[in-house]
C-alpha cells in the first residue's frame, strides 16, 4: 500500500494498464518530457516511450479526432485534455464519433477510448480553466462520464474507464489532485463503473454528490451530524449511465434528498436525479427535493470562486430545510 | 518585393489524358490498358447506381442521396491504388471508392435508405463508414494511421474531403498532425468546385488547395480528378510512399459536381447552366472511353453489354434492398454500447411496447 495523492492515483493507473495492455497509449499536449501539466503523466514516457506518451500539436478537437481513429483501428487511447475550459473543441468528435461508431457500424468499429480532463474550480487557476461539463457529456448517448473524488476511486475507476469497451469521459477534480493522500493498493483491482458508492450511512436525509464536492458534502455531514441529523451520502462516481436504483434505494429510506454539484444549477446533473426521485419515489418523500449547485452565472475568476463553489454552509442549511417540521 | 506582394508555391496539374481523351503525356507503367478497362467499368457502375439512386429518391423510395455524378474518377481511381489490407476513410460522396473497396450496393442504399445495416460492411471491414460532420473524418485517418505505425502493420489509410471541408479546421489540426508524426495517409481533396452553393473561390484565397500541405510539411500536388489515369497513378505513388514510411501527401484532384449537392439541393438557384455544360465536356467517363475507343480496346458493343451489366447489377441490389425488413425497435439500443448499461434496459422495453405492430418495407 502507498499513501497516494489522487494524481498520483492516476498516475499509478495509467502505468499500471500501460504495463499490462500494449495497446494502451497516452496522447495529449505536455504529457512527455514534462509529465503533463499537473504531473498526472509524470515519468511516463521515459517508461514507455515516445511512441505510446505522445505529444501532440496544440489542437484539441484533433487529439479527439484521432484518439477516435486509433480507438476504431484497436488501440486504447487516453487522451489528456489540459483542462476542461479547453474541451468544448473536442464535444464535436465526442458526440458525432466516438459516442456512436459502434451503433453507425452496427459493432463493426467500436471506440474504446478515455478522455481525460482536469475539472472544476477552487485552485485559483486563470481564467477558462475551472469548468465543470459534466452534463453536456452526460447527455450524449454512447458514453459514459466518470468523475472520481479520492485517490481510491481515480485508480480503480481509471483502471475501469479504459479497460471499458466504450468510450468514457474521466474528469478529474483539480483541486483534490493534491489536497489529500489515501492509502492506494495500485495491486491493478478496477472498481466497477456505472455504480453509485454510499460514502456514509445515515437515516434522515440523503446527500447526491460527486468529485470535488465530496468533500464539502462529508464536511457538511460531520457538522450535520454535531446537530443530531444522521445523512447519508452517495458518490454518484459514475455520472452516465446512472445507478438511479441506489440513490432511490436510499431516499425511499430517509425520506429527504439534497442534490450537490458544482456545474451550475439549470439543466445541471442534479436535475435529471431530481426528475428520476420525483418519477419513481415521490411517494417516500418527506419533503422536497433540493439542489445545491453553482448559481446560473459564469465561473468568476479566482478571487470569488469560494464564492461560487457550493459550500458546507449552504449544503447545511439546504439539509436543515428539508429536515424542518420533522 | 513588398509585403503585399503573395508567395503562393508553384504546384503543376498531373495529366496524362486531355478532355478530349488524348494522350498529353505518356501514360506512365502502371496504368496498362487492362487497369483502365477495370477504372472505366468502375466509373460506369457508379455513376448507373447514382442514376438509379436518384430515381428511387424521386419516387419516394430511397432517403436523401448525394450523388457523385462527373466525380467518378476521384474515388474510383484513388481506390483502385490501394491495396485490399488499407482502410478507406471517406466522406459522403464516395461511393465510387466505397464500391472499388468492395461495399455492395445493396449496403449503400440500405444507408442513403435510412438502416445503420447499411454501414456493416461485409467486405473492407476496417474501413470507416460514411462520414458527414464535413472535415471530422480526416483525424480518424491520422488516427488509424498512427496505429499502423505503431503496430508496424503494412496499411496505409486513404481519406476524402471536399474542397469546402479543407476550410474547416478539423482538417488542418488532422493533416497538421500527420506532418509531425508522417503517419501512413494519403489525403484526397476531391475539389469540384461546389460546397453546396459556395464556389471554391469564396472557401479559400489560395490558388491550390494542395498547397494547404505546404504549410504543414506535407506534400502537395494537384491532379487533373477527370482523369482517371492521373488520380489512379498519382495515389498509387502517394500509397507506396507512406507505405514505405516517407509520410502523408495531399493530392487534391479538380474536377466538378455535375449533378445537385443532394437530392435535397436545387443548384439551378444559383449555379450558371453554361458552367455546367461546359463541364459535362470534361468529364471522366466519356474521356477514357474516347481514349479506349481509339486505342481498340473498347467498341459500342462492349459498352452495350458493359450498360445491361451494372443496369443488372444495380437493379438486384434495389430487390436486396427493399426486401430488407426495418430493423425491429431494439435496432437503436443494441449497438449503443457493448452491453446495454441497466439504466437504459427500461426504455428499450418502452420501444418494444409503443414499437408499430407492423412494419412496412423499405419504400
């Protein structure tokens, strides 16, 4: 067992499959010599060399295109997008090909490919560089969309992503790349996809989260807690397809469900959880679904991203609402 | 020499044959007689199944079809280069290389008639379907040509694009890349003048489009695309040069789309009938077969026979065709991913409840 950042959780992953699968290879801009821009790729290429870690030329929507050309002729290509203000380019590769080459071939060419990205706001970064677009990814058929928060979940859920048949999206929480170290195996187990993981039992309510704001939702559960109010929290992990049949499972027990992203609120993630509850579990609720998401505006720069990021407060509070007149 | 004075590279147009189907050139050793026998029943058959196509839109038995009438040079002469083991990576007007590939007509009209089918080659199973987001194609070309080298496997891939796609960007990140990495790929700019009502000129400044090359390392050369004999023998060359791991070419071939965008497109509204008359005295067909015609090699006898041959061949595919029943409602679910994932289980089995109860034929 090491104690691993969740970078280096990636990291290890990446090695791992590389390692055992030569089909697998890395494309992306930065993620030779110097390792990636935040390190994931670090010390890759002098493993496996420059044909399977290539630097590519500066030009997103084309690392889409070709990773979607080596996927169709076998490869497993992990393509690194530096950062998710830079992945638009790609959605035109992402919802025209690589999601649906194997319904257009009926299985004929198939595109097993990951695309990596950094995600999300809260490491004072420049402007463009704190996205969170899960959604629009989450709304494409043919994909599935991956957001792991702890270095356990990066390692086994990478493993997963591109050990999959079908092409996934990996965003990964920039700000928990380095904010904690957790005891990783790196003994190559994956962790399965299309599952939610319960990250805390509890009785009264159900928290729905995923990547970075894990940690503000456990934070807002401990303080919950110190109030005798006993949460349940769900890593939602994997995004697309959804392991709706968990979170029901949990919200038919406490009654109570607050919904916690970063991207912003409308059309956001949580609404499509809230419209599954409000079709298959309304009856067990004791109060209204809620949603705690970023507010409907652009993604400020750093001096008021706090501000932006939902926060243990007003995850609380928006627990404590739901738990009034119980 | 001011800065307003422009630098544009000197690329010549390869011809052998002229319109009038005379030599100009030598025709080089690779194009026997016998090869320009097989290109000249590959173009006719194309071009009869493009007739019939559009007659079947016309009657309201096939979907929108692009046609590739006056075209039929480009792909046949492109794929006629490659070798059975290279992938085809196309456009949507390429049928006529698609079928030199060995995809059947039946398969082409099950895809201009609306069932994915039509796109589970069962021959050239590697090569890539249609592609119609215009200039997204050309990166699964470098692509799949990065994997060749990699692998060391001997393939080379081959690419179209139209002269409106090559202002796109996706087509210059792609063939940006292939420069760096010489990947194994031949791309084909089939100009022919029209991106739906655009003209070349309004699409880009440059006197050749195979000169978009030049700026990225990558060679450029322009070919006559009417002549069959020069787009055949011009890839032929590029082929055996990414073959032996000297790199990509950009060949752009001229020639002009003598019939509409698609069925969909009426260019009457904004082409000069003059233009295209003046073009069908270019064309590829009628060119080789002057030139066959007056080396003896071909006579009104066998172009009789050659006729009722592909009116044959293309008629049993329109029966194979519109025997084929419509996928049933699960058609849309089961090639979605490998395993359909558990969430989406419940909406095939809604599918399958509101599915008609009878479905008709194609047509």
């Amino acid at each position: 067992m090491a104690e691993l950042s969740l970078v280096e959780a990636v990291n290890r992953a990446l090695a791992c499959e590389m390692a055992i699968d030569e089909s697998v290879l890395l494309i992306g801009e930065d993620i030779g010599a110097n390792g990636g821009v935040f390190r994931a790729t670090n010390g890759l290429q002098a493993r496996f060399g420059k044909d399977r870690v290539v630097d590519t030329p500066l030009a997103e929507g084309g690392i889409a295109g070709v990773a979607v050309g080596m996927a169709a002729m076998g490869l497993k290509p992990v393509a690194e997008i530096q950062f998710t203000g830079f992945i638009y380019p790609t959605i035109d590769q992402m919802i025209n090909h690589a999601s649906r080459l194997r319904n257009r071939t009926r299985g004929r060419l198939t595109c097993p490919m990951v695309l990596r990205s950094p995600y999300g706001a809260g490491i004072h970064a420049p402007e463009h560089h704190s996205e969170s677009p899960e959604a629009l990814f989450a709304h494409m058929p043919g994909l599935r969309v991956v957001i792991p928060s702890s270095p356990a979940r990066a390692y086994g859920l990478l493993l997963a992503a591109m050990r999959d048949p079908d092409p996934v999206v990996f965003l990964e929480p920039t700000r928990l790349y380095r904010l904690f170290k957790q005891e990783v195996a790196d003994d190559g187990e994956s962790l399965p996809l299309d599952a939610c993981f319960v990250s805390r039992e509890g009785k009264d309510a159900t928290l729905v989260a995923w990547g970075a704001m894990m940690q503000e939702t456990l934070a807002a559960a401990d303080a919950l807690e110190r109030e005798g109010v006993d949460v349940e929290v769900i890593d939602v992990a994997t995004i697309k397809p959804l392991d709706v049949e968990t979170i029901l499972r949990s919200v038919e027990k406490t009654g109570r469900c607050v919904i916690i992203h970063e991207a912003p609120r409308t059309a956001g993630f949580g609404a499509e959880i809230a419209a599954e509850i409000a079709e298959r579990a309304l009856f067990s609720l004791l109060a209204p679904v809620k949603r705690v998401a970023a507010y409907d505006v652009v993604v400020p720069l750093y001096r008021l991203e706090r501000q932006y990021i939902p926060s243990l407060d007003r995850i609380a509070d928006a627990v404590r609402s739901v738990m009034e007149g119980s | 020499m001011g800065i307003h004075t422009s630098v544009e590279p000197d690329i010549a147009t390869i011809r052998f044959l002229t319109p009038e189907g005379v030599l100009c050139r030598p025709m080089p050793p690779s194009v026997s007689d016998e090869l320009l026998l097989s290109l000249y029943r590959s173009m006719t058959r194309t071009r009869t199944f493009d007739g019939k196509a559009i007659a079947l839109q016309r009657t309201g038995q096939l979907g929108t079809f692009a046609s590739a009438l006056g075209q039929e040079a480009v792909g046949v002469g492109a794929a006629a280069a490659m070798a059975a083991r290279d992938v085809l990576a196309p456009s949507y007007r390429d049928h006529g290389a698609q079928f030199v590939r060995g995809m059947s007509m039946a398969e082409c009209l099950l895809y201009w008639g609306g069932d994915e089918r039509g796109s589970d080659f069962a021959h050239s199973r590697l090569d890539f379907p249609n592609c119609v987001p215009v200039a997204t194609q050309i990166a699964h070309a470098v692509g799949a040509a990065y994997a060749f080298k990699l692998r060391r496997e001997d393939r080379v891939v081959v690419t179209f694009i139209g002269d409106g796609g090559t202002a796109n960007g996706g087509f210059y990140e792609a063939l940006n890349m292939a420069g760096v990495w010489k990947t194994p790929v031949v791309f084909v700019i089939n100009n022919n003048g029209w991106a739906i009502s655009t003209p070349r000129a309004l699409e880009c400044a440059a006197t050749t489009l195979a000169q978009k090359g030049v700026a990225v390392g990558v060679e450029g050369l322009q070919v006559d695309g009417n002549d069959v004999a020069a787009v055949y023998d011009t890839v032929r060359q590029a082929v055996d040069k990414a073959r032996g791991g000297q790199g990509p070419t950009v060949i752009e071939a001229l020639t002009y789309r003598l019939g509409d965008h698609t069925t969909a497109d009426d260019a009457t509204r904004y082409r000069d009938p003059d233009q295209v008359r003046r073009e069908w005295s270019r064309e590829p067909i009628a060119r080789l077969r002057a030139y066959l015609i007056g080396k003896g090699v071909w006579s009104a006898d066998s172009e009789a026979a050659l006729q009722q041959q592909c009116l044959e061949e293309v008629n049993q595919a329109v029966s194979a065709y519109q025997a084929t029943q419509p996928a049933s409602s699960d058609a849309m679910f089961d090639y979605l991913y490998a395993t359909l994932p558990p969430a989406y289980v419940p909406q095939r089995e809604i599918a399958r409840r509101f599915a008609p109860s009878a479905g008709g034929g194609h047509g």
